[in-house]
C-alpha cells in the first residue's frame, strides 16, 4: 500500500479532528450535566435562552482554540474550519 505525504497529512488532520471532536463532546456534556443540577432559582437570575446560546458558542471556540493549538503543537497542516 503506498500513501505518500497527502495520504499521512490527511490522516493527521483526521486524527485532530477527531481528538479535537471528543474533547469539545466531553465538555458539553460536562457543562450540560452541570445545567441539569443548578437548582431552580439560578434560572429565575438567568435565562436558558441565554444559557444555551452561550454554551454553544463556547464549546465552538473550544474547539477552534484546541485545533489551532494541536496543529501549532504538532507542525500539522491547518484543518479546514467545520460548518
């Protein structure tokens, strides 16, 4: 079987992409496990119109912030942004 360069810089920024995926999918549920068990007057001070949103966003940058550093850390091709 014969890769080359592409083939192996492919299956690195696979390999980011998943890591990075698992880490960004542990935080929110962390974060959302942590939602689920603030007693009922913290919703009365906040709004979970303005919780979600924020946790979301969060987690997005997360995960832009965890690409950038693993490839820098790595020396990796820069992984395309995801939708």
């Amino acid at each position: 079987m014969t890769g080359g360069p592409g083939a192996l810089g492919a299956f690195q920024q696979y390999l980011l992409q998943r890591v990075g995926e698992q880490v960004v999918l542990g935080a929110r549920r962390r974060l959302i496990r942590r939602m689920l068990r603030l007693p009922m007057a913290e919703y009365d001070h906040r709004r979970p119109a303005d919780l979600v949103p924020r946790l979301t966003s969060d987690a997005t940058m997360l995960r832009v912030a965890l690409a950038q550093g693993l490839v820098a850390a790595l020396g990796a091709p820069s992984p395309s942004p995801a939708p």
